[in-house]
C-alpha cells in the first residue's frame, strides 16, 4: 500500500495550510465503537485505521464524541463524519414531535389542511414536564385509555412504562426504591407521554414494529436514500390490553427482548423486511400494500423535511438514522421514533449480514474513494429517495399500452440483488481486480 498523502481533520484550532492532494491512495479511518462497523471498515481494500489523535478522512463517532469535539474541529474538504452537529432534533423524542407539530402547523397555515394532514403520522404526545397541564386536559377527554411514557434521550426500551391513572406518574415520580441522586436526575430529566396504540397488528397474536434504514447525504438540498432491507422485531409474548407492566408484551426492542425467559437466540425476534412484505401482500393483496409502503416512504419525506431548516446542514456530515415504524390494524403505520446511532450489534448470523452489507453501502454513497458520479439513483442496497424534490422511477405500464408512468425510486422490503448492481456500477478499488 503507497503512503497516505492526504491532510484530514486537525485538532483544535489547527489551520495549518494543507498540503494538494494527488488523489488518495488510501482512506484513513478513525472508529469509536466496537460492533460491525469496526468489522466492515476493517475489511475495506484500502482503508487505514488510526488511533488517539491521529489524522483522519474518515470518523464513525459516538454521538458524545460528536458533542465534545464538533466545534472545536477543522476538517478539510474531503473528510466525512456520521452524524449532523444537532442530530438529536430528530433523534429526541420530544424534539422530534415539537418539529413534526411546527410543519404540520406552518403547512395548514401556507398550503391547507389537506396537505397538514399528510402528517398526520405520530401519535398524540406531549413533553413533560413542560406541557403537563396540556396533557392532563387531553388525558381526562379519554378516560381510561393507556398511554406510555418514555426519557425522550433513553434508547432500547430504558425508562418506558404504560399507564392507565395519572396517579401512576405521582407515584412514580414518589418512587421510594430510588436513591436521591435518581430522583435529582429524574427531575431534570424530560419525558414524553403519548397515546399507546391500543390495536397494533399482530401477527401470531404479537406486536412487531419495523425498523427501516434511511441516509441523508445533505439537508441542504435534502438528499436521502432509502434502504431495500429492514427487519420487523417482535415482541415474545402475545399482546392483550389487560397487562400493562409486561414489557415483553409491549416493547419489541432487541434490547429488552432477549432478556425474555424464553427467549430463543437461534430464532430470535426477527423477520427480514422481504417476509414481513410477502405475508401482508398474500393477507391483503398487493395493491393494499403497496399503498402502505408508499404512506411509510411519506412519513420518512415529511419528517426529513420537518427538520430541514433547523438541523446545522455541513457538508462534511451524513446521517444514517434508524427509522421504527409501527402498524395498526387498519394497515395505518405511525412514526414511533429514530435513532441516530442505531445499533449495529447483531442479534443472529443473517442479521450480522444484513448490517455488513447495510453499512458497506452506506460507505459506497459516502463515496471516500470518489468512483460514483453522483448522479446515480441506486448504489448497492440504497435508492435515491428524495433528491432537492421526489425521485421517480420510470414503469412502463404495459396496460395502457406502454405509456411510462412515474412511481418513487423506493424498494423497500423488495428484492436486495445489491452485488450484482455494484459490479455494473463501481469500478474495481484501485489495485484489485473486478469481481
């Protein structure tokens, strides 16, 4: 391998005048966790890890590494990092729902209810303990009804609880097996109650939600690709409104899951999205579904755009967020949350494939070693979803003789040939033979 010649990110304050670049003949690397990614970078023809302070083109940080050293960075044109300087605007729970409530509102207001109602996709929430008083208001019209609360900066199922009597969040609130340090930080510590969707569908008598993958590129114009896999996580206990404390029974988070007693390592608690897609197209025809799949595409547009304007767009900077999506029996999905460090751990061998592959093309847009055109509308497992407006794919509609009709560029759940595409697309990296 020839010696590295490119100038990458510098510490604090170091702008030092760069050396020209003549084109890199390898990618240096800097990595802070320890799951596949570190596996799939490892495996790169062509990439070089560094340590400590090294220079670097290329940093997979955790989002606290993110927070200490964003600001205090200069980073030369070419180098990329995986998340966006405020990330958690659409990342915190309550965040998220106060910047989805503003565009809906500013869409009402500029273009009509109609259109405002194209965001009807997340359940009623509300923060707390800012909106307490609002919430009560809407908690006494239904009587009754279950809600859940949830830390608005907790991840895999940490902190959630149903519940049913607003006493239950005085008593929570009174928890005497907590320690005093807990209950200081539980009254710092945000929250948000939202309306529990009483009838998911079930499959088998369980709950299940989706997890979908989608990548943006730039906010500025917003550029967002769409991943072909996905996996549906199922809870290990059949569903029943009369149990609110069996979090086995709720919660589908690998996280809490595996830690069910009869939690099977071997099956685990997963479908691929494919089988998910192929057993609600033979329950409800492939029209319905479809129609589902293009409501879930809507919601991953809208809530992009909900935060266009107020996420710190850098060109240096991309996001691969973790989308959960949760259906209701009337095949209505709802917007749950997403998460900007979705977990890369695998949970199974085919899972373990599904995020090697799922990141190797997240690294092939990114595009360090420059072989795409950016011009191009898939790349691997990707498709181009929005682009600066809607990205269209071409059909040609045969029954109203072969007149083209124009649909999303968007496959999700649908067939992954992923390498075949990358052989016809990315030329060979440099030194290694085509495939």
């Amino acid at each position: 391998m020839s010696k590295c010649k490119t100038s990458g990110f510098k510490g604090t304050n170091d702008y030092g005048k760069s050396e020209e670049r003549e084109g890199r003949s390898c990618v240096r690397y800097k990595c802070g966790l320890l799951n596949t990614i570190q596996d799939v970078l490892r495996q790169r023809p062509g990439w070089v890890e560094v340590k400590d302070e090294g220079e670097w083109d290329f940093n997979w940080c955790d989002v606290g590494w993110l927070r200490e050293n964003f600001d205090h960075s200069y980073m030369e044109e070419h180098v990329r990092i995986n998340h966006f300087r405020n990330h958690y605007e659409l990342t915190r729970k309550n965040l998220m729902v106060k910047n989805l409530k503003r565009y809906r509102k500013n869409l009402e207001r500029d273009v009509g209810r109609m259109e405002a109602s194209k965001c009807e996709f997340f359940p009623c929430t509300f923060a707390l303990p800012s909106e307490y008083h609002l919430f009560v208001e809407e908690f006494k019209r239904s009587p009754g009804s279950t809600w859940i609360m949830k830390p608005v900066a907790k991840s895999q199922g940490k902190g959630i609880f149903l519940f049913r009597k607003l006493k239950d969040i005085m008593d929570w609130k009174k928890d005497g097996t907590r320690s005093e340090e807990q209950k200081d930080a539980a009254q710092v510590e945000s929250y948000v109650a939202q309306r529990y969707i009483e009838n998911p569908y079930l499959i088998n008598g369980r709950k299940f939600d989706l997890r979908v993958y989608v990548l943006v590129t730039s906010y500025v114009p917003l550029k967002a690709w769409l991943y072909r896999d996905g996996f549906g996580r199922f809870s290990s206990t059949r569903f029943s409104l009369s149990s609110i404390d069996d979090k086995y029974m709720h919660l589908t988070n690998v996280a809490v899951q595996k830690t069910a007693p009869d939690y099977d390592p071997e099956k685990g608690c997963k479908w691929q999205l494919q089988q998910l897609r192929r057993y609600l197209t033979a329950k409800h025809g492939r029209e319905t579904i479809e129609t589902l799949f293009k409501e879930i595409d809507n919601i991953f547009v809208r809530s992009l755009q909900s935060v266009q304007k107020v996420i710190i767009n850098d060109k240096h900077c991309f996001e691969l967020y973790g989308y959960d999506i949760l259906l209701d029996q009337n095949l209505k999905p709802w917007l749950i949350e997403v998460n900007a460090s979705p977990s890369h751990t695998p949970s199974s061998q085919e899972d373990y494939e599904m995020k090697c592959s799922l990141l190797e093309d997240t690294l092939h847009v990114v595009d360090m070693e420059g072989r795409l055109t950016g011009k191009e509308k898939r790349v691997g497992g990707y498709d181009l979803m929005w682009n600066d407006g809607p990205v269209y794919r071409e059909d040609v509609n045969l029954e109203t003789f072969g007149s083209a009709c124009f649909s999303a560029n968007t496959h999700l759940g649908c067939v992954n040939d992923r390498e075949k595409q990358l052989r016809q697309l990315l030329k060979p990296f440099p030194g290694q033979k085509r495939m």
